[in-house]
C-alpha cells in the first residue's frame, strides 16, 4: 500500500511489498542475482520522496535503476539513496544518548512495576548507562520505553528516491537491481543400467537464497556462464540429500536458450524462493543415454628422472564412464556445470551410490567423463627395468608394466603415460597412440583372472 507523509516541506511517499505487481528474477551462478520489481504507484505532481521498501539486505546499491513503464517521460530520479541502518535494541540506545526513557522495572518488594525516569549517558559496547534522579547507574535491568523511532533508523533496508513527477496518474514503476546471496548451481542423478552400457540422467537445479529478501510468484531465469565479476564473491554451497532426487522425475520445466555467451534458462511456471530457502526444482530427464566405461591407469613424469631399484606398487587404475552429450543419444542440451552422483542397482534391485564428479559447463556435442573411484579387482604394478644416462641430460629408460584382471570379465585397461622434455619411444611391446605433445597411451586387453605385461623404452632429453 501506497502512504504518503506530507508533515514535512516535501511529500514523502512509501511502498511496499504489497504494491507489487510482478517480480522478476534471474540468478547467475556466481553468487549473484538481478532483481526487476514491478510495482503500481501513484505520485502527485511535482519533486517529492519515494521510500521503496522490501528488497534484498545484500542489495549492491551502485547497481540500482528505476523507470517508468506507463510513463517514461513523466518521471524523473534527482537523487538516489540506499538507506540500511536497521533498527535494533542497541542501534535504538544509541539514538536515543542524551536523552529520556522511561524504565519499568519491578519492586522486589511490592512486586509491581515503577516507572522510572531515565537519562541514557552512553550506550558503549553495549552497556548502557544511566543517569537516574541526578545519580548515575549501569547494569539497570527494566523495560526500557521509548517515546518513538527515530527517522534515520529503518525497520528493513529501503530504496530511497527524490522523484519528479509530471503527471498524477497511476503509474507502473521497475526497479531494477542486482543483490549478492542468491546462487544456484546444477546436480545430477546418473543411474547405470546392469552392464554399465546406458544410463538414465535427471538434472535438477539447486538455488540457495541468502539474500536477504523474498521472492513472491516470481519469473525465474537462470544464467549458466562464467561471467566476469570485479570481485570473487564467497560461494556458498548448497546442501542437500542426493539420494531423495533418485527416482522418476516431472517432465524439465525449463527452456533453454543461447544468451550472449551464456545460456540462460527460464522456468515455464513462476516459482516462489523464500529468503533462507534452498529450492530444487527439475532441469532435465533424459532416459537411455550410451555409456562408455574406461578402465585408466596412469604415470607419473618423475618415473623417468631417477632410478627405481624396487618395484612400485599400489597404485590405482582408475574407473571413468563416458557420455556423449549428443541429440542421438537423447541428450544435446547445454549443460550447466554441477556435481554428478552415479547409482547403480545392486542383485537385490536395490540403488546403490557408487561415485561422484563434478562436471564444467557442457555445450551440446562435447564429452563428459566423471571418474568414479578406483577399480577392487584390477592390480597394476611398474618395474623400470633400465636407466642409462647416454649424453648430457639425456636418458634412456625402459618399464615393465604389469596388470593383473580378477574381475569375472575382460577388461581393456587403458595405460595413460605423462612424458617428459624431448622424447621418443624406442621400443614397445603393444602399440601406442600419441594425445599430445607429452602423453601417450597404450590400449591393453586383459582377460578375466589373467595377467599381461606391457614393456617399452624411451629416450628423454630434459
């Protein structure tokens, strides 16, 4: 509701959250959101005083705009304010220093309350002291009663605008804000079918509202990116129980759009977000997705700068699955980045948890791989077989790689081998594939509860 205040010179008007007529919010995922508050209004003519109230306590102050929509060229901002000093008890003592209150306290002895009349002298690091019938006090316990609030102390934080106006017609007025603590971030479900060869993936976004402010039947967009801010903001992660969202979930509620080098994406329905509330709502549901399982043991660079006279052991072939986020393969979209949570059924058709990744933003027709642990049932060992300094800074190394499959099925594990300086592969006893500029791979199939070696030299030049 609209209330004027005209005991001043100049008209004083306010407005709450019950002149809004829309609202409007987009939430970045950089701790960040922009907020667009439509609101009725109606404003005489002339300069006067407009109290915006009920927005975001993280409201960035710099970032606020207000216009009229029904008449752009009938209003105008002469002067913008931002007013936060929250009324609090202390916040009240301190106005009220150097002058009167009444204190009820009771009479230990009658058991009635008095009214006392008291000066406050000062109201530092919270103890306040009293000047009470020309003696001074502290530690007085009571109801302290002011007479009233003072004007510069506010019971929520308030837009302030000095407005001219050239008409009294009712107006439709947005203001337009960013606000810190409101973030939202993308969690998946990933379910593996028996043979780890299809899956089924249900996304869900996770928005975490600290803000500072409710958000009444809002129009909800989303912002994927990594958009550039000035400074880092603290994120704060969201939590909740990923094993609640395992299930059958609702048909994707938003629609996805390129937006600038982002992709921003826009509920189909207006939701409301709660000031301290962490909301999940459904991104996406995509049923029989291909999987690729990878099997990947990896080198270190050092192996080839010193001599290894033991055998080294206990190390970890890791377990990855793969996913092409292709339209053929019932995906396509782009994909906010996010933490996926993999399950699998177990022999009593029974979901079990079975590892986690986190993902980067995904455009359609990329790959995305998530490591899900390490595999029980496969042991790697390396054994470097020769080290021989053949010129300056140059050598010549050879390992012998053994891998070792008891899992009741043929592996292939694939031998990831990170490379040093100038090299070159001399000998090799499977053949190899060149990733990059320092690594290589070999692709070795292993049978079930067999064992198979693989050797080769190289010279490094550092």
């Amino acid at each position: 509701m609209l209330i004027r205040n005209n005991t001043e010179a100049i008209d004083k008007f306010s407005t709450g959250i019950d002149d809004q007529t829309a609202v409007e919010v987009t939430v970045y995922n950089s701790n960040i959101g922009l907020v667009k508050d439509l609101r009725k209004i109606k404003l005489i003519k002339g300069t006067q005083e407009l109290k915006f109230m009920d927005v975001a306590s993280q409201i960035i102050p710099t970032s606020v705009s207000i216009k009229s929509l029904s008449a752009p060229e009938s209003l105008f901002v002469l002067e913008q304010n931002y007013e936060y000093d929250l009324l609090s008890p202390r916040k009240l003592l301190d106005k009220y220093v150097g002058k009167t209150v009444k204190i009820y306290s009771k009479n230990p002895y009658t058991d009635k309350e008095e009214i006392v009349i008291a000066e406050i002298l000062s109201n530092n690091e919270g103890q306040s002291i009293f000047k009470i019938n020309n003696e001074i006090t502290f530690g007085h316990h009571g109801r302290i009663i002011f007479p009233e609030i003072p004007e510069s102390l506010i019971s929520k934080p308030t837009l302030v605008w000095l407005l001219n106006s050239k008409t009294t017609s009712p107006q439709s007025i947005e203001a337009l804000y960013l606000t810190n603590g409101i973030n939202w971030r993308a969690d998946y479900v990933l379910v593996l079918n028996e043979k780890d060869t299809t899956s089924n993936l249900s996304g869900w976004v996770t928005i975490d509202n600290k803000s500072g402010a409710m958000y009444r039947d809002a129009k909800l967009k989303l912002v994927a990116g990594d958009v550039h801010r000035v400074q880092d903001d603290y994120r704060r992660e969201s939590k909740f129980r990923a094993d609640e969202m395992v299930g059958k979930a609702a048909a994707p509620q938003f629609k996805e759009e390129t937006f600038f080098e982002y992709h921003i994406y826009s509920l189909d329905r207006k939701a409301t977000i709660k000031e301290n509330q962490t909301k999940q709502i459904n991104l996406l549901d995509a049923q029989d997705i291909p999987v690729k399982k990878e099997f990947i043991y990896r080198g270190a660079t050092y192996y080839y700068q010193s001599r290894y006279a033991d055998t080294i052991s206990g190390e970890k072939v890791g377990v990855f699955i793969e996913i092409n986020n292709k339209k053929e393969n019932n995906l396509g979209m782009p994909l906010p980045k996010g933490i996926v949570r993999v399950y699998k059924q177990d022999s009593d058709k029974s979901l079990q948890f079975i590892g986690e990744d986190s993902i980067d933003h995904t455009p359609k027709d990329e790959k995305i791989r998530i490591k899900l642990g390490n595999a029980f049932d496969i042991a790697a060992t390396r054994k470097q077989m020769s080290w021989e300094k053949i010129a300056s800074r140059t050598y010549e190394v050879s390992f012998e790689i053994s891998l070792r499959n008891h899992k009741k099925e043929d592996v292939i594990v694939k031998v990831v081998e990170p490379m040093v300086g100038d090299w070159k592969i001399l000998e090799s006893s499977q053949g190899y594939k060149k990733i990059d500029a320092f690594t290589v791979s070999f692709e070795m199939p292993v049978q079930k509860d067999k064992e198979v070696k693989l050797t080769y030299k190289a010279r490094v030049k550092f």
